[in-house]
C-alpha cells in the first residue's frame, strides 16, 4: 500500500511536465489530495527540494535490493558498477518526462551547491553498493569521475530513442571502462559538453 508521501510524489511527478518543478506544483498537488499546507510541510518541510531528496532514497532503497537480490559477488569491480547504474536508470524510468525540468531546477544558481553536493552522494552510493572501501585520493577521484560519467549518462538517456535502452546501455558499459581504464578527465568533460549542448537545443526546439 502507498504511503501519502508516495501518491503526493507521483502526483507530483506527473504535474512536472506541464507545470515545473516548483513549489507551486507541489502545493497543486497537495490541493488535489485535499492535504492542508500545515501537513505538506510535515511531510515534505522543504518542499520541492525534499520531494527530491524523497524520490533518490526511494530510488536507492529499491537499487540497493534489486541489486542484492542475485549473486553479485564474483562480478568484477566494473561490472558492478555498470550493473548499478543500468538498475538505477532502469528504475527511474518513470521519472523521464519531468527530468528536464528537474534539471533546470537544479542548475538554478541558487541550487548548484545542492546539485553537486546530490551528484556526489549518487556517486558514493554507487561506488560503496559495489563495495568500494577507499579512503585516500581514490576515494575522490573515483566519485569524481562517476559523477562526470552519470551526469554525461542522464543526458543521454534522455536523448536515447533506442529499443529497451540499448544505447544507454553501451554509453553506461563505454563510459565505465573508461574509468578503470584512465580515460583522460578531459575526454570525459568533452563528452558531457557535447551531450549537454544536444540535449539543451533539442529541449528549447521542444518548447518553441
């Protein structure tokens, strides 16, 4: 049985596309369900930015025990990853149609500090879920890298138009190879430009 944190996020998730990620939807939304302001607050104390935070830890929660839920243990460093971010794409399907708004909320300059701060917890997750126990240097090259990586990916997934995810799929499985191979930093920023300025024209073609 859904909780009313999760029928208020979905409703949420479905208004995004018309409406923006916003307060005001999210206060739309709350209307919809006859839920008082006084009891969206309790529920959500930031509001759009907690419902947010609320959909990644779901998000994860799910990941977590998809992934656990088959022998992972004999698969090699990169393909654990690989594997852990294929589940997180595949289980954020639902999400695509509200995303770009998504990420115009986040890369409002009031919201970059957050936005960085979320990449790199994703990245952590990703990388501990694969069992990742670094402590020195490593640690932050390797989240950072991942987070150039997944956002690179995000975008194209976007994009990507191909029969069950395929082209995702091998951008996820090129991309990562990349990583454990050394992959100079500047190739992958190179990559996530181009991506983004695709991704960016054809979302403003969309809107005119």
């Amino acid at each position: 049985m859904k909780s009313k944190q999760d029928k208020l996020a979905n409703l949420f998730i479905q208004e995004v596309p018309k409406f923006g990620w916003s307060r005001e939807t999210l206060l739309h939304c709350a209307k919809k369900q006859k839920l008082s302001t006084p009891n969206l607050a309790l529920m959500f104390p930031s509001f759009e930015y907690d419902v947010l935070k609320y959909l990644i830890a779901q998000n994860n929660s799910l990941v977590e025990k998809n992934y656990n839920s088959f022998n992972n243990s004999r698969l090699k460093t990169r393909d654990k990853i690989k594997t852990i971010m294929e589940l997180k794409f595949d289980s954020n399907a639902y999400l695509k149609d509200a995303l770009p708004e998504m990420l115009k909320f986040l890369l409002r300059p009031g919201n970059l500090f957050m936005s960085i701060k979320m990449l790199h917890q994703n990245s952590d997750f990703i990388w501990k879920l694969a069992g990742d126990k670094s402590n020195d240097f490593n640690y932050y090259s390797k989240r950072g890298l991942l987070s150039m990586v997944y956002l690179a990916t995000l975008i194209y997934w976007l994009n990507d138009k191909s029969n069950k995810g395929i082209g995702t799929k091998n951008f996820i499985s090129k991309s990562v190879d990349g990583i454990v191979d050394g992959v100079s930093k500047f190739k992958q920023l190179n990559v996530l430009r181009s991506l983004a300025q695709n991704f960016f024209s054809r979302f403003n073609e969309s809107k005119t």
